[in-house]
C-alpha cells in the first residue's frame, strides 16, 4: 500500500518559520529590561563635577590663641599656612612647636589634619590630628598631640591683615 505523501501547505510552512508567540513576548521583556539596564549604567558614568577648590581661603598668616583642654591654660603663636598639593593645606609652626609643616585636607570651608607622627633628633615620637573650619579669615580648630606631649588644644586664629 501506497502512502501518500502530505504536501505542506502554504500556512504550515509559515507556522514552522514562525517564533512561537510566548517566546516574541519574551525577547519583547528581555530587550526592554536590556535598554533599561544600558540606561541606568550609563547615568553612572564617571561625570562627576570637581568640587572647587577653595584652599585659598586658608592661604595667610594668622595669630592663634591655643586654649588647654585640660588646664585652661592659653597659649599665642603665630602660624603660616600655604596651599600644598591636590586639596591639602600647610601649617606652619603648628602649635608652635612643628618644625616640620603640619598637612591638612580642605573639602570646602572644613580642614581636616590626618595622623602624623614626627620623631625628634632624640628619639622620641609625637603624633598629631585634628580638624577645623574657616570663617570670615577666622579659623576655628581642635587638634590632639599623643606621645612625648599629650595635649588637646582648642584655637581660634585670626587672619593677619599684610
């Protein structure tokens, strides 16, 4: 016996051509979440504004009365300070004692002084930190020195007029 042979028709050869329906829905949602994903990541980018700097505020010479935490006791110097590389500032004869300047990092009108320790020619160690903040040529600072001298003083300098 003779089989015969079915010819496809014209609308089975497009059925098996054809993406199934529930597969175009899904590449419908993978394209759309695809594009929202590139969207997002590029907002991301590394476009980020430079904050200005504002170190020049700091630049002067000032008179500093440097009150004791622990005794009340006032001290008065004088220090420099000077703009220093990318966002940090100078102190000169911080505390009046550093003859080596002290380095502080400005983010607007705020300064922060990192740990530093210093070593005398006698050997002994001193470390130094802090913070502070400028206003109208006033500085307002805190700063801690551990090792050889312990002391928390708190300042208030002046912007010297040259």
């Amino acid at each position: 016996m003779k089989t015969k042979k079915s010819i496809p028709s014209e609308n089975s050869e497009r059925e098996e051509g054809r993406i199934p329906q529930h597969a175009e829905a899904g590449f419908l949602i993978g394209f759309i979440i695809l594009t929202l994903l590139t969207i997002v990541l590029a907002s991301c980018s590394d476009d980020d504004v430079k904050a200005p700097d504002t170190r020049g505020q700091f630049v002067g010479s000032y008179e500093v009365e440097d009150i004791s935490q622990s005794s009340g006791y006032v001290y008065n110097y004088n220090v420099t300070v000077k703009s220093g590389s990318g966002n940090e500032i100078l102190f000169s004869n911080f505390a009046d004692m550093f003859n080596i300047p002290i380095k502080a990092t400005v983010t607007g009108n705020s300064f922060t002084i990192p740990n530093q320790t210093f070593t005398n020619p006698s050997g002994k160690s001193i470390k130094v930190y802090g913070s502070g903040s400028i206003q109208g040529g006033v500085l307002t600072f805190t700063y801690t020195t551990e090792g050889y001298l312990d002391y928390t003083g708190s300042c208030t300098a002046n912007k010297q007029n040259h």
